[in-house]
C-alpha cells in the first residue's frame, strides 16, 4: 500500500517524518512530492498511489483519472475545495479533510490583524483599542471558537451566528451573544470575522448591502474564503464609505484596486493562517492517522465527499 504526499508547498520536515513513522508503522509504503512545478510531475507521481495527502494542491478530475489504484485523499486542513469531491465519488474514492488541527494557528492571525488593523497599521498615528469592541463571528465552527476564546482575553464583546447551530448551543459554549442571521451580525457589530465555507450558498454572499451594515469604523476581516467576497462590490462600497477596513489572509484577485485604499486595507501575501509549524504537524499527522484508520477499520468520520 503507498501512501503519496503531494505538496507543492511542502510540509515542515518534522510533520514529513511524523508522517512517515504512522504510514510505515502500519505496514505502507510512503512517497514524498515536494515543490513540483508541473502538474504532470504529480499526474505521474500519483499513478500508483493508494492514499493521497495534499495541502491546497488542486485534486482535479485529471489527478484522479491519473490515479488508477487510488482509494482515499486527505486534505490537511479544514478547507476542501481544492478537492474535486465529484470526481472523487465517481471513482467510489473517499476524500476526508482534517478539521480543527489548523484552527488555533487561524484564530490567532485573526486576533494579530485585528490589532494591527485597529493601530492603523503601526503608521505611528494614534489608534484604538480592542477592548470593549463588538466582534461578530460569521460561522461558529473549529475556528469561531478559537477566535471567540482568544477574543474574550481582549475584553471583546463577542457575537456570533451560524446557520447549522441554535441559539442555545452557540451561548451554552459561552458565547454571549448569538444573533438571528447574518444581517442582524453586520448590523451590530464594530468587526466581523468571515469563518465560512465557500459553497454555492456563501461564494459572493458578502457584497455591499451586507458588509455596509457594519458601525461606522468598521472592520472586516476574511481568513476563510476568497470567493465568499463580491470583490467589485466591496471596492464600490469602500470607495463610498471611507471609515470602513478591509483585512484578509487571502489576496483579492482586484488586489491593486484594493492597495490603492491606503490605510484600510492589508493583505497577506500568501494564505497564513494554518502557516505555524505546530499546525503543519497536527494536520499532516492527523491525515496520517486518518488514512491509517480508513485501511484497517473502514472508519469514514471525516468523509467530505458522498
């Protein structure tokens, strides 16, 4: 059985022997794909795999046809949508992500840009404080409850909605305030942190009318999704209100349209937020175990795909 890690950005070199010590404990072959620059360097790699574990590289419908003997891919992280589920189904191949093992690393980039947000981006000039400030939580998974954690320690005011949870679950993990829908979030909240997947439900959700509910100085902030943002729209609605900014872990595809909004607006230059070496390790161990689990009990747990 070999086990294929396919990463054009490759994991720390602690996660790779991690990896290797759970793949060959259990009997399996391992093989390493690191920092390819063709995409027929992984179709080849591939072709003889079992098991696949990936970061964001794209499992496309070609990957998986390139891959004959392939029974299950992990996604390391909580994001999915590299993963090309249908294909994946089509060829009764199981792909799983690893959710929560990224989650404190993103929670705690948040809470570093929101400070840096809030101190006008250490510009020297006088800014605010956190303390005492609404923050809104759009989605309440792995991430929100890091996020929440981290934020009742800045003395925040933390409001939170998420369409898959009630009221009395969102309050009973300690959250004070659990709003009725999104709107009713942007409406009373100083900042809003996005925590949503990206699907055909959310993909541009957050476009002008939503995000100009938001206080005056508002603040938004996306480590979740590029494609949940209507980009053109956000730009009108920043050029309209110029108390309002704009912080993300993820470079806008208008990127130079956004960097002429100077002093509202920052952006990674690559996606951060699982970048700590700690959660490298915890994903790409936990992808290990996973696959491992799959092989000799069948377990599902994290199936992404049906």
């Amino acid at each position: 059985m070999k086990v294929l890690i396919a990463t054009e950005k490759p994991f720390a070199k602690v996660a790779v022997d991690g990896i290797r010590e759970v793949v060959e404990k259990n009997g399996y072959e391992l093989a390493l794909l690191e920092k390819y620059t063709d995409v027929n360097q992984f179709y080849d790699a591939v072709a003889d795999a079992d098991a696949l574990i990936v970061r964001s590289d794209k499992v496309t419908k070609e990957v998986i046809d390139h891959a004959k003997n392939l029974k299950i891919v992990v996604r390391a992280g909580a994001g999915f949508d590299n993963l090309d589920l249908a294909a994946c189904t089509a060829r009764n191949i199981v792909a799983m992500n690893t959710p929560g093992q990224n989650s404190n690393a993103v929670a705690e980039l948040v809470m570093g840009m929101l400070v840096y947000a809030v101190r006008n981006f250490y510009n020297g000039k006088s800014g605010s404080e956190l303390k005492g400030k609404k923050l809104g939580l759009l989605a309440y998974g792995n991430v929100g409850r890091n996020v929440a954690r981290i934020a009742k320690g800045f003395g925040m005011d933390i409001y939170a909605f998420d369409e898959f949870l009630t009221k009395e679950m969102i309050e009973a993990d300690g959250v004070a305030h659990a709003v009725a829908n999104r709107d009713a979030l942007f409406e009373t909240c100083d900042i809003v942190s996005l925590h949503i997947p990206a699907t055909p439900e959310t993909k541009q959700s957050i476009n002008y009318a939503v995000v100009n509910k938001l206080h005056k100085n508002g603040i938004l902030i996306n480590t979740a999704r590029k494609e949940v943002i209507n980009e053109p729209e956000l730009l009108k609605l920043m050029a309209d209100r110029t108390d309002l900014k704009y912080i993300t872990d993820i470079m806008p595809d208008a990127n130079d349209e956004f960097a002429k909004l100077e002093g509202r607006y920052f952006a990674t230059p690559k996606k951060m937020g699982a970048q700590t070496e700690e959660a490298n390790i915890n994903a790409g161990i936990a992808a290990a175990n996973q696959i491992a689990d799959f092989f000799k009990t069948g377990n599902k747990r994290f199936q992404v795909n049906k």
